[in-house]
C-alpha cells in the first residue's frame, strides 16, 4: 500500500467536500421555506373548510328558527 497520496485527488476530494458544505445552508433554507409555505398552505385551507362547516351550522340554525317563528304564528 502506498504511503503517499495523489495530490490531484486530494484536492478533488476536498473540492467536492467544499463544494457540499457550502451548498448545505442554502438547501437548509430552501428546505425549511418549503416546509413554512406547505404549513401556512394547509392553514388555509383548514380555515376555509371550518368556515364552510360553521357556515352549514348556521344555516341550519336560521332554518330551524323561522320554522319555530312561521309554525308559532298558525297557532295563533
């Protein structure tokens, strides 16, 4: 086994290391917006399916009322 390295090859190795740690904040970051954008994404439309869920509660709520209110004016 040799006791001396290639001094291209070392320098290729460490390029690419270089270049990795380098590129690694970045994809960090780009990662994390990503991960922010799904969830502010997924807010939303949990917001907008509660709406329409309340929305259908209150509909029934006013139907049933004026249904008291029209069905306690026959009787009298």
């Amino acid at each position: 086994m040799p006791d001396q390295l290639n001094g291209q090859v070392v320098d290729s190795v460490t390029i690419a290391n270089t270049k990795v740690l380098a590129e690694a904040p970045a994809m960090a970051m780009g990662s994390l917006y990503q991960t922010i954008g799904n969830s502010v994404a997924m807010a939303a439309a949990n917001a907008v399916y509660a709406q329409q869920q309340a929305n259908v509660t209150y509909q029934a709520a006013t139907t049933l009322g004026v249904t008291k209110l029209f069905a306690q004016n026959k009787g009298q």
